[in-house]
C-alpha cells in the first residue's frame, strides 16, 4: 500500500548555532517522502523549478518513492531562508521566494488517484484540498500538517480541509491558537470537533502527545547531545508516523502508539545533522534500534 | 527508615488565572513532608513564626511526619507572594518577607542525627550545608534542590553543597544557568562533576527527565484538563521521589525510575487545586492509581 504525499519541495538556507548551508535540499513533502520511505512505498506530489536538477533527484533513487506526481515547471523552486535562535527554540525566517510554488496547482497522476492514504504537509489548504479532490474514492486515512500561517491568512479554507481529515500534526502554540485554548487537552478536545479525530501535538524537545478521544499517548523526545539543525523534524516526524501506520495497515490505538514513536524516531535522527543529511542515509536496523532506546528511555515497573 | 527534610514552612498568596488565594499555607519543606508522609516517615526541620498556629499545624496531623525540628520564633513566618503567567509557565513574585527566615539555623533534634535519608528542599545553600553537618555520621542518600536565586547569590555556597550531594532536582533553566550549557545532556554532564551522580531536570508541564551517569529516564507530565495551582509542584515532585527512595530501600536505577513516577504522581496532584489542597487528601489508591496512568500514558508495544 503507498502513501500519497503533498507538500513542497524546496531549497533552503539556514543557521544555527552549529553552523550555516547557504543552499541545501529541503521541503515539507521531501523529508516526509525520505522518512516514510524507509516504511512504505510513497507517491510524491509537488512542483519544482529548472534549478532542481539531477543532483536533488538523488534523494529519491533507490528508495520506494514514485515521483511521477512531481512536477518541473520554468524558473526557480520554492526558497526558503531562516535563522534558528542560540537554543533552537525559535527560528526567524530571513527570506521566502515562493517561485514555482505561487502558481502550482496540484494535478494527481491517474495511477495515483486510487490512493488510501495521504499525508497533506505543510502547504496551503486549498492546495491540500484540491489533493483530495482529485481522489477516486474516500480515503481510509489522511493526515494534515499545517502551520500559523494558514491560520492567519486561510483559516475558512483550512477548516474546510480539516472536516475531511483523520489526523492532525501540529505544535502547541498552532493547537493553542486554532482552538483558542490554552489547556492541551481542551484544546485537542476542540479540533477533534473540527474534523480530526486524532490530534498529534508536537512539543520539539520536549516529545510529542496523541489525543484520540478520551486516549492520550506521550512520546518523548529524544535527549541529544547534540541537534545541528531543527529543519524539517517535524515532517520527518510525520513521514515516520504515517509510513508506519500504512505498513501496519491499521490504525488502532496500539498502531497509533507505535507510529508515534517511529514519527519521534524519524524526527531525532532528522535534526542530529543539516537537512536531508542523516535521514537519507539510514538502515532498517539502526531505526529499529533507535525505537528500542525509545522504549528504554520510559520504561518503568512499579 | 526516616526521611529528613530541611526547607520552608511559609504563607502563601498566590494568584492564577483559576483564582486568587491571599493566605495559605505552603513552603517548600511542607509540600515535600506531606508529599512524602504517604510513603514513608518523615523528620522535618524548618521555622515557623507566631502566626503559624495548631489549624495550620494540623496539615501534619494523623501523618508520620515528627515535627520535633519545627523551631517556633517570636514574629511572623516567611512569607511569599506571587503570580502567574495567563499559561501558567511563568510566575512574578510580588512579595517576599524572609521574617523568622532571616536568621534561620537549622538545629537538628538529637534523635534526628542518625538520619540516612536526607532531602535538602530549596532554601539558603548555608543552611543545607549545616544539616549534613549535623548528621551523625554519612548519610545513604542525599537529594537536593535549589534554585536560580542562590545561583545568583551564593554560587560558592551552593558548589560546595553540592559536592555532598547525591542527587540534584532543579529545573530546565536552571541547569542551563549552573552549567553554562543549553544542551542538556551536556548540562547534566557538568553537573554530574559537581557532584551529584544522579540529576533530575524538571520540565513543568513537559515532565522531568532522570541522568544517571550514560542512563536517561524521561518521565511524563500527566496532561491535565486544568491546572488550577503550580505553586509547591516541584517540591511535591521530590517528596514523591525521595519517599518512594526510601520505601524502597534501595537507589538503584530501577528504583530511580520507578521514584521519578511518584514523584510526577504526587505533583500532577499538587497543581489540581491551590495550595496543599490536593496532596493532603489522598489516599496510597489514589497514588497507585495514579501511578498506573502513568505507565498506560507511555506504553507501546514495537
């Protein structure tokens, strides 16, 4: 079964207190194509400009990840620049050129449009919506990730799209400012009236929470002795998350654990070196073993 | 087997956005002993001024808490005013009257001089100092807690207390601050050559995490659906884990993690209501219940 991804593709340029890349891969849909990969077969819908070459291409080569949705248009990609905080904490966007992304409108290859599952990253709703669209049939489950932008500027559409989602990915201050709630469990409680009956909230280094119902399931971070670069955890996060829940082809709350910790997985590995560095470069084994120091870092006997 | 702990005994006013309270007991020593009655006994050492009267004192009645080292002096208590941040992750203090404080020396009782548990609850590194100076002979175990203030203002005091200590419980921030690091494997690290092995870093609403030299144990926040008072959490924290300690008679990791729960049991408790409203009417079913949503809240299965 494959995971239909939207979301972008991108270059980026970013620092942080380990360093600095002028120019580098990114985009919300290539790291979760590059995470779920190691779980699932993938179908990637995106655009990119003529400086996506065969030299980005690579990141896709020898994985599972069907890129016929990939659009190549005339001009530049999608650029985007920032700059993370001494704690990493925060992070200042120094530049954004939406390029190619300004008028992309998605268009699902005919193979694709049997999809049942879909990962909507980070992109704008309308774009996520059309995705579902295009679909033969209702899909068995869709997950959104979105951001405060989309909040601020396409909040009816990005409520629209929410009524036709199972599984939402967002940090706390977004769930705080969609649901105007401060508590998180009020706060899940309220987007769950929205559309999705899963609610994760990611919490950076401090881990991540599932809220399906009246069920709540923590997720640690992590500890690192080092993280070079934040960018792109949290779509690494959700790459692992959704391509664990398609291999397990079933998404009870027992499945829905076990993706959380794969997403938690996927996401520390994403940041222990700049972009796309370490989850490209990952074997089966040494993300298994990762979980298993998950399961080590929380266990107890009482 | 005893449990000593030297700390405050103090009135509270404190204000959240759940409500307002002018007037309450509260004190790091206090939360901590009542904390820590419902595991083990308890020998309290701290100072009270003439307003501390037998209503106030019976928060320790029907407990296994000796309060033979609770000094009465003519005046009034310590007292502490503070308010906090509409999310609750901050607080102001508004006001702070150190009164019998100000020339505080602990004297330990001579039947509380064979003490092999010691927990050092924040208060001036000089008195603490003077406690395990007092101590007939090399205590099993000792557990500290201190904050930014003495950091600030008795950095040399503090180091050298820290040197007889076994464990150290502070905040996130405030181990950046004594180790000079961000990165908190690194500060644990650091800290750990001061002195104490073991050092929980305390996260508030994201939990607390256990350093044992290369262990880490990471502990959940129970997500509740309100906090109505984060005064005395911390201190709560520890009177569940050093009582658990001691009940258990043992400090190996398995009992430190296992310490690290009740200790999150008890001040997932203490923020429900204001002041030592909740921890003074539990029940030990309430505790292990408590401690068993713990265990489902982090549970998976790879």
């Amino acid at each position: 079964m494959s995971l239909l991804i939207v979301g972008t593709v991108a270059f980026d340029a970013v620092e942080t207190p380990h360093g600095k890349v002028d120019r580098m891969l990114g985009g919300a849909a290539t790291y979760a194509a590059v995470a779920a990969s190691y779980f699932t077969p993938v179908r990637l819908v995106s655009v990119v400009g003529e400086d996506y070459t065969a030299r980005e291409h690579a990141i896709f080569r020898g994985r599972p990840v069907n890129t016929d949705g990939l659009e190549r248009v005339p001009g530049p990609s999608f650029f985007w620049s920032g700059r993370y905080s001494p704690d990493m904490n925060d992070r200042t966007t120094l530049d954004t050129q939406l390029n190619c992304l300004a008028t992309f409108q998605p268009k699902l290859p005919a193979h694709y449009r049997d999809s049942r599952y879909v990962f909507l990253a980070n992109i704008a709703p309308s774009l996520q919506l059309s995705v579902l669209d295009q679909l033969k049939r209702k899909p068995t489950l869709v997950a959104l990730d979105t951001m405060n932008y989309w909040m601020d500027t396409a909040l009816d559409d990005l409520k629209t799209v929410l009524r036709r989602v199972h599984v939402l990915l967002i940090n706390d201050s977004e769930a705080r400012q969609l649901s105007g709630h401060h508590n998180l469990i009020e706060a899940a409680a309220i987007i769950q009236r929205m559309g999705p009956k899963a609610v994760v909230i990611k919490r950076g280094e401090h881990g991540s929470t599932l809220f399906l119902g009246r069920h709540v399931f923590v997720a640690p971070a992590m500890p690192l002795s080092r993280v070079t670069d934040p960018t792109g955890a949290g779509d690494s996060f959700a790459g692992g998350f959704m391509g664990a829940l398609v291999k397990a082809g079933k998404h009870d709350v027992a499945a829905l654990r076990r993706a959380m910790i794969y997403g938690s997985v996927m996401g520390s590995f994403a940041v222990e070196r700049f972009g796309l560095d370490r989850i490209r470069r990952l074997t089966p084994a040494q993300i298994h073993a990762r979980a298993k120091q998950f399961r080590h870092l929380v266990h107890f006997d009482l």
